[in-house]
C-alpha cells in the first residue's frame, strides 16, 4: 500500500466547468435532458451539456467532508457541472470508482477551509493523499467489491420504500379510491373518540415538566424525537411515580395516536402493545379513538394523506415553524368506512411492517459489511486471494423470508407508477372524443397525440411482468387501444394548417400573449407551448449553443429575442416584466391559467422555481 495526492493520480477538468444564473438554467430547461450538477448531486436537467465521458464530482462547497459522509459521486455520459463540484477524471495511474469509495468513506475535515460555509479548495483536493494498492489491477477488484455491496444497500432500501409506497397505494384504493366512499358518514375527529375526559389531550404545560424533573428511572416522557424516528423505545428521560400520577391526564395507552404539533407536524405514531409506561410532552398530543368506528392505524394513513397534509397546512398558525393544536386536529373531517376493512387494512400493515423490519435488519448487516470492506480495503488488511463477499450476502438474505410472511401479490399492489399510468389512461379517454374527424374538429389533436405518446413510456415498466393488478392489465389493454391512435393524431398534428414561425411577425405574437396572459403568468416553456398549441407550427428557439457555432442566428426574430426586446422595452408592441419566483417560499403570488398549472403541478417545488413573466399595461 502507497500514498499518492489526488492531484498525481487524476486529471483535473474544473476549468470546463460552467455556473448557469437562474435565468440561463430556467432558458436552457426547456425539453432538458442533460443532468446539470451541483455540489451534491443532480439539481436539475438542462437542454446541453459539456462533459460527454465518465468524471468524478467532489463537492467543493456545500458539501459534507467527514467520516462515511458521500462528498464523491461519478457521473457517466453528457453532464453539466456547475463551479460548485469538482471535476476528475482518469489519467491511468489509478481506478476513478477505488478513489470514489476512498473519499466517501474517508474524513476529509482537515482539508476544508471555511466557518459558516465549507469550501475544498482545488489545492486542498489535489493534496488529499489517497492510499493505493500496488497495482491499477487491485484497486479495481476492491471497486468491483464495494460496488457489489453498495449496489445491495440502495436494492434493500428500494425494497424499504417500496413497502412504504405499497401501503400508501393500498390505503388509497381501499379508502380513496373506493367507490364506496359515497356510502361512509363524514364527521370531526372530535366525534369518533372514546367517552373519557381526556380521548383527545396535548402534553401539559412546560411548567409543569421541566427538566429539573427528570429522573434517571421511572415513567418515560415521549416527545417529538420519539414520534419523528417512529421510534417508542428511543429517548431517557423520565419522571418519577408522584410527578406521573399528577400528569396521568396525559399518559399514552395501546392504540393511542400521538401526533406531533409544532414544527415538524403531520409526523404521527401508533402506540404498539408492548411499551414503557409514560406521558407525553408539550410538543405532542394524544387521542384515544373508539376502537368500534376508528381504527387507529388507518388514521395514521389518513393523517398522512396529501389531502389532509394540504389541509392542515391552511389551518396550521404559525411564525417560524409550522403549528397546529388540539382545537384544529378536533374539527378535521374524516371518512368512517366500515371497520371491517380498516381491520383488513390495518392486518395488512401488520404484515408490510414485519417484512420492513427484516429488511432493515439485513440494511443494517449490508451496510456493516460494506464498512468494514472499507476500512480494510484502505489500510491494506484485505486478502485479495479470498476476496468474496458472495457468501456473506447469501446468508444475510437468508435470513429474509418476506416473500413467504406477506400474503400480498402484485394482484392487490398498486404502486404509484400503476396508478399513474391508469390516472393517465383514464384522463385521455375522457377527453378522447369518439371518432378521428370529431378529435380533428376539435383542433387539439395535437394535445392529444402528445398525451396518448406518454402512455408507451408509462408502460415500459410492467412489460413482461406477470399477476398485474387487473385495473393495470385493463388500463395497458386501453392504451394499446389508444396507440393506434396516436401515430394518425401525429401525423395530423404536423400537417401545415398553422402558421410558420416566418409566416408571423412580433405584432400577432404580442396580441395572441396580450389577448392570453393580460392576468396570468407564464414562463418560456409555458409560452412555448401555447403558441405550439394555438398558433404556430414551431417558434424558433435558438440556444446558446447555436448561437455560438452561427452567429448570423443573433439578428433573427426567434422568440427569445421577441422576450427580450419585451423586457428591454425596445418592443413597440408589448412590454414585459420578469420576475424570480420561489417555489419554495411562495415568495411572489404566482397566477397561472389552468392549462399551465398542469404543466407544473406534479413537479418538485425546486424545479418549479424560476423566471416568470407578466403583462405590463
């Protein structure tokens, strides 16, 4: 084993790197394709790239840099990297994937400089000394070693989420999707409880449980940190027998919800049978239901459903964090299905979370055997010769029997891409009208050929795959149906009986904008689309790149110049005003007509953030 600086053994790209400004990223979005990089990982997909080969990012600033914290991903094939990674590559003295695995796992705090935002320098990163066995060869067998295991550890945390995903689905078809629904009373929370004082109670006041209080022993008190890890058994702090008895109006009983009320709201945990006698805090509340109208377990789904989550954010009051308090929770509506299938439904997260507890177990062994290939492999103490973890990976999944213990197949499985392919299927059919001449009548059939074009790609997943669900087997027959469709809609959809680009002057694209978006918002991707869908065969977009490779293209009236002509008021015919709006913090209120809502609606809040524009009169 030798030492070698990473500045010897790799090449240096940094200087190919590019920063993009909001509004350049938000440009070079439209129809992105490319992973544009940051500090950590991919922020976004843009419409160019620069490196076209297998690199190695390290995050320069932002990062995390200690022990087993991932600071180093490779990327293979058309990337851009902002100045906020660093970019390596090989320069054939050592193996990118070996170096890789050594900087994740190594500390590397000593090279960052920098209090409030750490920052490793070019210098710093090309001085890391990296521990390398005495051939190219070896360190590849060591990469291959640690890829195999890593690639486990995402496989059984994929299994985790998909149980998680599972569940979600399952509740929804049972409860949300049910077309019995119409059937169940609606009523507050506050009327399904037991009949006791306290069914529905917060923690007590902070002067009543200081931690002066506290005791090494005794009577447990559960706060957030227990229901935010859904986790019971964590925590120490206690109180002793007198203090409990004075608080016993706040003690928590098998079946009880507890629910966490200030910042971190909507997390949510169900009291088990077996746990240590105690009270809950300020932070949390509690609420005993009737166990003959609410089973407590689908309340928990149900509490977590984005619908109520949306809810409760309206009702929830507060500065800096999110809050809600026993009043609100009280008057929240709920569905009472019959209690026979929120049994059936609790049985069956019974089961899932058994499953999910043995896969975290064989998590924990994976990950365990991955840290201790690591540090052996980096101070030499691996025997190459007996180098193989297949055995070790046999026992751990032997110890895993989901497949027998869960009587749950794809037949009652509806994952989200399921779901997702029958919304979309469903949603064309509605609007697909009953022959080709009333589509085409409707001049939007190139709307629709675009949308029925999706459904191939939402499909690919479940090819070949046996015991679908049968809403899935007859959503796929329907879209088959619908294929045969879309290649006569695309046809139509390209035949000339919408103006050229050249064929319109700034004058007709200022009144279709004005006549269109007088009060709404829009973004270029938005504005795109509309003229393509109402107006235009295809406006022209020139990119920066091939602005560049043909500068003649500067002086044309693309529809990137016609915006900024807007913005710069050097347009006779209509006047623009660009703003950034933050998805995130809804910095701006952002109007929008309903067709370009649907265009964002299901996109992260970070990729909805970006330049927007509005009328000026």
């Amino acid at each position: 084993m030798k030492f070698e600086k990473l500045g010897n053994i790799t090449k240096n790209l940094d200087n190919r790197r590019k920063p993009l400004n909001s509004e350049e990223r938000h440009l070079k979005s439209i129809d992105g394709v490319y992973p544009y990089i940051g500090a950590n990982n991919i922020v976004g997909y843009i419409n160019e790239y620069i490196f076209d080969e297998k690199i190695l990012c390290v995050a320069e600033d932002g990062g995390s840099w200690g022990y087993q914290e991932n600071c180093a991903v490779i990327y293979e094939g058309k990337t851009w990297v902002n100045n906020h990674a660093h970019v390596l590559v090989e320069n054939g003295k050592a193996n990118l994937d070996y170096i890789k695995f050594y900087l994740n796992e190594a500390n590397l705090n000593k090279h960052i400089t920098g209090t409030t935002r750490g920052k490793l320098t070019k210098s710093a990163l090309e001085n890391i000394k990296i521990p390398l066995p005495e051939n190219l060869a070896d360190q590849i067998r060591i990469a291959e070693v640690l890829m195999k295991t890593e690639t486990l550890i995402k496989q059984r945390k994929k299994s985790i989420d998909l149980l998680d995903d599972f569940l979600r689905s399952t509740f929804l078809d049972m409860f949300i999707y049910n077309p019995e629904i119409k059937k169940w009373t609606f009523t507050e929370v506050k009327n399904t409880v037991e009949k006791f004082k306290n069914a529905i109670k917060a923690g007590p006041f902070g002067s009543s449980l200081k931690k002066e209080f506290y005791v090494e022993k005794g009577y447990k008190i559960y706060g957030q940190e227990q229901v935010i890890k859904d986790d019971l058994n964590y925590g120490n702090y206690y109180i002793n027998e007198k203090l409990y008895k004075k608080l016993e109006s706040c003690k928590i009983k098998e079946g009880d919800v507890l629910i966490s009320l200030v910042g971190t709201y909507g997390k949510i945990i169900v009291v088990p049978k077996e746990f240590q006698q105690g009270i809950i805090n300020p932070r949390l509340m509690k609420i005993s239901f009737d166990k003959k109208v609410i089973n407590p377990v689908y309340f928990k789904f149900f509490f977590k459903s984005e619908y109520l989550l949306r809810q409760l954010s309206k009702l929830s009051r507060g500065g800096t964090m999110d809050i809600i308090n026993v009043g609100i929770v009280k008057e929240i509506k709920i569905s009472i299905p019959p209690i026979k299938l929120q049994n059936k439904f609790a049985s069956i997260v019974e089961k899932a979370e058994k499953v999910k507890e043995q896969y975290k177990e064989s998590l924990k062994e994976l990950e365990n055997l991955f840290g201790s290939l690591s540090q052996k492999a980096f101070k030499g103490e691996l025997d190459l010769s007996k180098l193989d973890v297949s055995a070790q990976i046999r026992e751990i999944e032997k110890k895993i029997e989901a497949e027998n213990n869960l009587d749950i197949s794809l037949q009652s499985k509806l994952t989200k891409p399921m779901q997702q392919l029958i919304k979309q299927t469903e949603n064309i059919s509605k609007i697909l009208p009953k022959n080709l001449d009333s589509i085409l009548a409707t001049q939007k059939y190139a709307e629709i050929a675009l949308q029925v074009s999706k459904i191939d790609e939402m499909m690919n997943p479940f090819k070949g795959i046996p015991d679908l669900p049968e809403s899935v087997i007859q959503s796929i027959k329907r879209a088959n149906e619908l294929k045969s469709i879309a290649s006569q809609l695309n046809k139509e959809s390209k035949k000339p009986n919408k103006l050229t680009w050249e064929e319109v002057n700034f004058s007709q694209v200022a009144q279709w904008i004005n006549s269109t978006y007088k009060e709404y918002n829009f973004n270029i991707e938005m504005l795109f689309n509309f003229l393509v869908d109402e107006h235009v065969t295809f406006p022209n977009y020139y990119s920066s790149e091939e602005l560049k490779t043909n500068p003649k293209l500067v002086e044309s009236d693309d529809l990137k110049s016609f915006i900024f002509s807007a913005l710069n008021n050097e347009n006779q015919f209509i006047k623009l005003e660009q703003f950034f709006y933050d998805a995130i913090k809804e910095n701006v209120p952002l109007k929008l007509r309903e067709e370009d809502y649907e265009q964002i609606k299901d996109k992260e809040k970070g990729l909805r953030s970006g330049i927007y524009f509005k009328v000026v009169e």
